[in-house]
C-alpha cells in the first residue's frame, strides 16, 4: 500500500459519514420489551460515537422467505420478524465495530449496514396559475382560416 493511500485513508476516517442499519429482530420478543431492545441498538451505535439521524421503531413484518438460524446448539425458523432501521453519522472505523456488536446481539436474527448518501426529498413546485382571455377581460376571438394560413406560411418560411 502507497503512503499516499493511507494518508486519504486516513482523513477520510476523520469526517462523520452517513450510514443505514436496517435489522430484524425475533418474533417471539414482547412489544413491552420491544423498545428495550430497539434502543440497545441505538445504544451500540451511539456508545462508538455515532448520531441518530432517522429512527423507525420496529413493527411486525412477515419475511420474503424463511431464515433459519443456530441458535443455542437449535436451529430456527422465523417466517415473520420485528422490522427497524437506523439512519446515522458516524467514523468509518466505529462502523466495523458496530456491525460486529450488532451482529453479536441474540435477538437480531439479520442485519445490514451500508453507507448512504443523504437525500434530499423531491418538492414539486406548484403551477403558475395562467392567465385565460375571460379572466384577462380580452374578449376571445377565435382566428380566421387566413390568419391561421399566413401564420403557417411565416412560420415556414
């Protein structure tokens, strides 16, 4: 590796980068505990020196297809899971580190963290309001075949 490399390396690692950690928690979890364990992942990310941008608590989703996991020397199956996701700023090293704790977590069944870009959400403009001939007080008139023919011809020309 070039010096030069790890130099960009690290001053990239100095600036708070956006990231999205979505995860599926275990079915079985009670919806008095569920906050509890939405909030240790918040926890994990805010102990490496993260900050929560965007939260969505955790709701109930059934899964595309069924996951299975070891878990306790079982394996299980999980059709359906509690749905969350986080949106943070954070340094590029603490990402690997959150991952691993996240990872680690016995309730969460899958994971994934990506880095982002922030979006700027779409606001259409509203429309001019136009102008008609009634409004104007212009009575309308509508053309003749000749002014429409010379019209034509000119643009032609």
């Amino acid at each position: 590796m070039d010096t030069n490399d790890k130099s960009f390396d690290d001053a990239q690692d100095k600036e708070h980068q956006l990231y999205e950690l979505a995860y599926i928690l275990e079915p079985g979890i009670a919806e008095e505990h569920l906050d509890e364990r939405a909030g240790k992942v918040t926890g994990i990310i805010e102990k490496h020196g993260g900050a929560i941008v965007l939260a969505d608590n955790p709701k109930i989703r059934g899964l595309a297809y069924t996951i299975e996991r070891a878990t306790g020397g079982k394996r299980q199956k999980y059709s359906q899971g509690y749905f969350g996701w986080v949106k943070f700023n954070a340094l590029p090293s603490a990402v690997v580190e959150i991952g691993k704790e996240v990872k680690a977590m016995p309730e969460v069944i899958r994971y994934m963290l990506i880095h982002t870009v922030k979006v700027v959400p779409y606001v259409p403009r509203k429309p001019r309001p136009v102008e008609s001939a009634v409004e104007s007080g212009k009575p309308t008139e509508k053309p003749t075949e000749a002014e429409l023919d010379k019209e034509v011809e000119e643009l032609i020309a």
